[in-house]
C-alpha cells in the first residue's frame, strides 16, 4: 500500500502545482515493483484504488472548491461529493494495478505495462472525465515532445511509463535481458525537432474582461458589462478581435443583444468571435462560439461538444448536485466541427474543457483550420492550481497539431502559443485588459493530426491481447492467483 501510495505522490507533484516534472519518468515505479511481488489481484485492484483516489483527490482538489462555492453544496457537501468522485475516477488506477501485476512476471514487461497505461488513459474522456494524461508533464522536454505531433500526448505517456516499468525491473534485479528494449528510446531523436521560434504575421485582439461569475445580473449590470467590452474591443487595426467564454447572459437569439455585437464588428470593421448560448431545436441551451464578420453578419456558429461535468450538466450519478452555470436546464452537446472563414483563412475555436480531448482537437485542425483559438471561463477556479493544469493541456494541442492557439479568457490564463507549445504572450490575470498578439496561419497537416488516437487504442488492443495469450493460466482461491505454466 505505501509503493503504491508513493506512486500517488509522485504523480501530484508531476503537475501543477508543483511541477516537479523530472518525476514522470519514475512515478510509476513504486506501484510497479508493488505489483510485481503481490500475487493477490484484489490486494493490487485495492491498492491501486487507494493511489487512484489519493491521485485525483491531490490533483483535482479545486472540484471541492468549485462544488462549495459556486455548486451550492456548501463546504461538507462539496467535500462528500469531491469524495464520491475521486473513489470512482480512482478506479482506473485500480484495473491498472490489477493487470499490471500479471504482465510485470514477463520478459516483454516494458511494452507491455507502458501500452497498459496508454490504453487506460484513452478511457478516461468516454467514462466520463479526463484531465491530465501523464505525458502532459513532458510539454517543456525537448526530447520527448518530437512524440506530440505524431503520437499525440498518449505516445509521452506510454514513454514515461515504460521508463517507470524499467526502474522496476531494475529493482526487482531481473535480468538485463528484459531492459533491452530501452534502446529503442533513443530513436526518438530521429524525429522531427520542434520548430524554431517564429513570429507571427497577422494579428489578434484577445479581450480579458474579468467579469465576476458570481455577478447579479441586471439591466443597469449587463449595459455596464457590454460597454466595458466595446471599449475593450476597440482595434484601430482591424484585427481579429476574441472574446472569451464568458459568465454573462450573452443571447444573440435576442435582438437586442445581436444588434450590439453586430454594431462591435461593423465599428472596428474586423472579424468578432465570441462565446454565448445558443438554443437547438428543443430550445436546451447550447454553450457556443459565434463568428460575426465586419459587415455584421454573422458568419458562423460552433456549439460545445464536450461538456464539463458539473459545469454543464450533471451525470445522473450525482443528481442531487447543481449546475455551476445558471441555465435553467442541462447544456446539450453540439454535434458539428466547425472551422470558421476568416479573410480567406480557416480557423477552429474549441471551448473551455474541451482543450481535455486531444482527438476533438485535432478535428478542427483536420478540417482545414489553420489557427486555433481556445475560448475560455476559469473564473469558477479561484486562485487554485487548475488555471496552469489547464493551460498545460492546451500547450499540448498546439503541439500535437502544430498550430498556434490563440487562448482567450475571462480572468486568465490569457495566452498565445506556438506550433511548438511554447508561450509566446502571456497576460496578467485577475485584471482586465485587451492584447494585441501575433499569430500565424499554418496549413501542415502532423499525423497525429490526420490518424488521431490510433496509437492509444492500439496499446488498448495490445494490452488485452498480451494478457489473453498470456501463459499464465490463473484462479483465485481465498484472493490469491494459483500460477502453472510458463
């Protein structure tokens, strides 16, 4: 229980906030050796629940914080529910640990546990929740990030957790023999290297407003709000101009509203994209992305796909829990990539949570977008670590697509990044402000761009098909794995 827990750990203090990044390659290791001498596989599913839920509990704790005071649960409320939640997503380490320990007796171990990993982590978004795979500790590792653009984030993770699998391997003195395969790593360094530093040649206005979520809204509150914004929005360049997800009631259905935006890009003559709420058909409310040209009319609409858990609607599970947002039923998913026409170009704007989906991602980008732009609320954060966790999965769609994001919120982290996930501008958060940043529009297409996940569901695949033909045939008397054969 304690290797497993010291797994844990170490995978807290991968991320932010701490980022002790030079972690990821030996976070594993603990659980592994643990694995490799338990033969009980309900003591390991046990013991990797308990690091699971630590894990989740110590890198999401902001949940808690975002269930109190903006959920409505009040303080034990939100604790119980974060609880309830971290016991489940902490079964995914569970039935890591559990097959991990059949495959750590085998001499192809490495490959075999690192695509273990990989394939689990792929599972996390259909079940539910994703956040951060453990390659996205690797988004500053020169050597490491030539994966991105081909493997996406998954090919770091299945890096790191092979080199986990191998300081195992090491401790539990088994024969050199079945290290070998770490000389493959090096053939890494055959990849392409990330791009050199490039600035941009065309220009954006990304909006920060500040804008308070907790705000009671009124008429004298939202004119207000939309004349800071006019103000804000003011571009003698005729640049893109960007505003973000915002915490306000910005309904384009209504005229009032629709005439102001299209009197924001009439006056600055400039392409406007910015967040609201759409309706579909049965009139539940869409979180969406509306492009408007310089003539005023609008031009597009994209409608959030991926939802957040909580945020927008609430798993059947935890009914009893409220929405953050203050629509007055459950957002509905959109159904269509969108890539908008801006002066010739194409561009993809995917919104908040969703920069969490590397193969949502990478769809706009297959599409034809040619720069993408992220547009998102923190506010519901506070002042926790989950600005920067969030900031480091959007560095690694850039990377993975070779793109520049333009990232536009409403109280930080405003940012622009490079093809290579490098921050290029970064603004002040918590303050209000506009930026004018420099972009490029890219039309090469990297092939995580163009095959997706292949690489993470064929590590799925692959692991079940080692455990199948494994040797080992096994039964569980009393909780233990009776062994014979090879």
């Amino acid at each position: 229980m304690i290797l497993s827990l010291a797994t844990a750990v170490c995978l807290i203090l991968v991320f932010p906030r701490f980022n002790f990044t030079w972690l990821a390659p030996i976070a594993l290791a603990p659980i592994l050796f643990a694995c490799a001498r338990e033969l009980s596989w309900k003591r390991r599913f046990l013991n990797g629940w308990a690091a699971g839920f630590v894990f989740w509990f110590g890198v999401c704790y902001w949940i808690q914080f975002v269930l109190e005071v903006h959920g409505g649960l009040g303080r034990w409320g939100g604790w119980a529910t974060f609880t309830l939640f971290s016991l489940l997503k902490g079964l995914h380490l569970a039935i890591f640990a559990a097959l991990a320990g059949l495959l750590m007796r085998r001499w192809w171990a490495m490959p075999a546990v690192a695509a273990l990993w990989a394939g689990i982590e792929r599972t996390h978004g259909p079940l539910g929740f994703t956040w951060l795979q453990l390659g996205n500790a690797g988004i500053d590792m020169p050597v490491p990030m030539r994966l991105a653009p081909i493997l996406g984030v998954y090919g770091l993770s299945f890096v790191f957790a092979m080199l986990g699998c191998a300081v195992a391997l090491v401790i539990l003195r088994r024969p050199r023999r079945e290290l070998a395969w770490l000389l493959a790593l090096p053939l890494i360094l055959l990849l392409p290297a990330a791009p050199a530093p490039e600035a941009g040649d065309q220009h954006a206005l990304l909006v920060q407003p500040n804008i308070d979520t907790e705000m009671e809204w009124t008429t004298a509150s939202l004119t207000r709000v939309e004349r800071d914004l006019a103000i804000l929005s003011h571009s003698p360049g005729g640049h893109l101009i960007i505003w973000p997800e915002a915490p306000a009631p910005f309904y384009p259905s209504d005229a009032e509203f629709r005439a102001y935006v299209e009197g924001v890009a009439r006056s600055e003559q400039s392409y406007f994209l910015f967040g609201g709420v759409a309706y579909n058909s049965e009139r539940a409310p869409l979180n969406s992305a509306f492009l408007y040209g310089p003539s005023g009319q609008m031009m597009d609409r994209y409608d959030k796909i991926d939802l957040v858990p909580f945020g927008e609607f609430v798993p059947n599970i935890f009914w009893w829990v409220n929405r953050v947002t203050k629509e007055t039923g459950d957002f509905a998913p959109g159904s269509r990539i969108v890539e908008f026409k801006v002066n010739g170009h194409q561009l993809g704007a995917f919104i908040c949570y969703e920069s969490a989906f590397p193969d949502l991602v990478r769809q706009f980008t297959r599409g034809g977008a040619e720069v993408l732009v992220n547009m998102s609320n923190d506010g519901y954060f506070g002042h926790t670590s989950a600005r920067e966790q969030h900031l480091a999965l959007v560095r690694m769609r850039a990377a993975e697509n070779r793109r520049w994001i333009l990232r536009a919120t409403n109280d930080g982290i405003t940012v622009t990044v490079d093809p290579a996930g490098r921050i290029v501008y970064r603004g002040a958060p918590y303050q209000e402000l506009a930026s004018e940043v420099s972009y490029r529009y890219l039309s090469n297409v990297t092939p995580y761009t163009r095959w997706g996940d292949w690489f993470a569901w064929g590590c799925l695949i692959a692991a079940g098909i080692l455990l199948a033909v494994n040797k080992r045939s096994f039964t569980f008397m009393n909780g233990k794995e009776t062994t014979r054969g090879g």
